[in-house]
C-alpha cells in the first residue's frame, strides 16, 4: 500500500523544531545578547486628553517594568539632539531583535503586534527611554512566531513630563527651568 507524503510523521515535528529554535536562541542570547525593561501602556487606567493626546487626570499608566533578554540591540546615536532653530530635532533610534516567547512575558500577543496596540508602550535602554514605534514579526514556522524585531525613538524630556513614572529618564531640571535657569548658560 502506498502512503501519502502528508501522513508520513518523522522525528522532527512542528512542535520539536520550534523547541529546539528556542532552545538555540535562548543560549545564543545568553551568550552575546543584551537586555531592555519593557513598560505595557494600560488603556483601561490611563486618562488622555480627546484632542491632544495629551495626560490628562491621572494621567497615562503603565504595567512593568519587565526586563527582557533579547537577541540583539542596535542603538543608533544622533550626534547632536539640541533643537535646531527650525524647531526640528534629532533622536536616538533604537532596534531590536527578539524572541516572540520572551516578548510575550511582557503580555504581548500575536494580535497586540498585528493591531498595534505596543505604539504606546515604553523602553528603556542604556538610560534612556524610548517608545517603540513598529513591530514585525520576521520569522515563523506554521504560524508560530519566532523572531520579532522592534523599532523605537528616544523620548525627549518635554515628552516626559505627565509621566511620573519615568522621572529617572528625564536628563533635565524643569523646576530650575522654571525659575529662569537655562540648561545651556549653566553647563557654560
């Protein structure tokens, strides 16, 4: 009797390649990869301003920190991030690789990545915090997620100022910038 390609099972199925693959990661990352605290942004507690997407009330809420092992971080430094006298100004960029089961501790699901509901959420990196502003998917096996990479922006000060919770990201002294101190004639 003849039997069909589709029944024959070997050793290797889909469950033990992907265990296996998450086993490799898990050691190369432990060997030569890095780490980032992740922060989920809680819709349900948060209080945002209708038109200005702004903290109002309590403000915006989080849930973390986690901290994540991940496969690899790209941290792409701007030279010079005052602001120009356009207004414009440059950031930090960051990217980074990792393994979806590890991204999932933070409570993310395959849907949250799909949908973009992490367009609000936090990281923090070499003492600087980022929001994270895409995320792909960059490797399954039948619709199993393996590798997800993350693309995120450094947050200037002024962004951070509704978010208490971040307040040992901030690099400025707003309350002496309110008593007429400027960051450029005190560092002279």
């Amino acid at each position: 009797m003849w039997s069909r390609l589709d029944w024959k099972r070997g050793r290797f199925n889909v469950n033990a390649e992907t265990t296996l693959i998450h086993r490799a990661l898990r050691g190369y990352q432990r060997q030569v990869g890095d780490s980032m605290t992740y922060w989920r942004f809680a819709y349900n507690e948060s209080e945002m301003d209708d038109v200005y997407d702004e903290a109002a009330g309590t403000g915006r809420a989080y849930y973390g920190p986690w901290q994540i092992p991940v496969i690899h971080v790209n941290h792409g430094e701007a030279g010079d991030t005052n602001p120009r006298d356009s207004g414009l100004y440059v950031r930090d960029t960051l990217f980074i690789i990792a393994e979806f089961n590890q991204i999932s501790r933070a409570g993310l699901t395959d849907a949250d990545i799909k949908h973009a509901t992490y367009q609000r959420d936090r990281v923090a990196y070499n003492n600087s915090l980022f929001a994270v502003t895409h995320m792909d998917i960059q490797g399954q096996i039948r619709r199993r997620d393996i590798i997800v990479s993350l693309t995120c922006e450094q947050l200037r000060d002024d962004e951070l100022v509704d978010d208490p919770q971040f307040e040992a990201y901030v690099t400025t002294d707003y309350t002496r910038l309110q008593q007429g101190f400027s960051p450029r004639r005190d560092g002279e």
